[in-house]
C-alpha cells in the first residue's frame, strides 16, 4: 500500500542498512514517511543501478578514467576512484 517510490527508497535503507551509514531509524523514517514529508529530514539512498541512456553513459565512464588517471599522475590509489 506504499506509493512506489516510498516502496524503493525503504528496500534500499533496508538492504543497506548497516547501523553506520543507514542506521535502523533511517528505515523508520521512511516507514513513517507520511509524519516526516513535511520535515526536512535526511534519508539515506544507495541505488542498486543507474540506468543512463546510451549518449550518457559513455561521458560518465570517460570521467572515471579521466579521475582514475590524475590519480595516478598524483601518485596516489586510483582503486579509490570506484564506481561503487
């Protein structure tokens, strides 16, 4: 009985939830998403996928190995530039 989006955003929190970065009361928040709408509160969101359209997805990858390699030249871990 929960719209749509309310439905995604609570099996993320769930699925994610780890008491560190999405923490039990995250999950509540969003259970009891009628009483918080009007409030500004902060829910956490980590998206399973992104689906970008085809002209899209190649400038995002092109980013990542523009970051990966200034990392490199910095000297520093490019395994810290990752996608996940």
């Amino acid at each position: 009985k929960l719209p749509y989006s309310i439905r995604i955003l609570l099996e993320s929190a769930i699925r994610n939830c780890d008491n560190f970065q999405v923490t039990k009361e995250d999950v509540e928040k969003i259970i009891d998403w009628e009483n918080t709408s009007t409030k500004q509160v902060e829910i956490p969101f980590k998206p399973a996928r992104v689906l970008l359209q085809d002209f899209t997805g190649v400038p995002a990858v092109v980013d990542l190995a523009c970051m990966r390699d200034a990392m490199n030249k910095l000297g520093s871990d490019s395994n810290k530039i990752n996608p996940l």
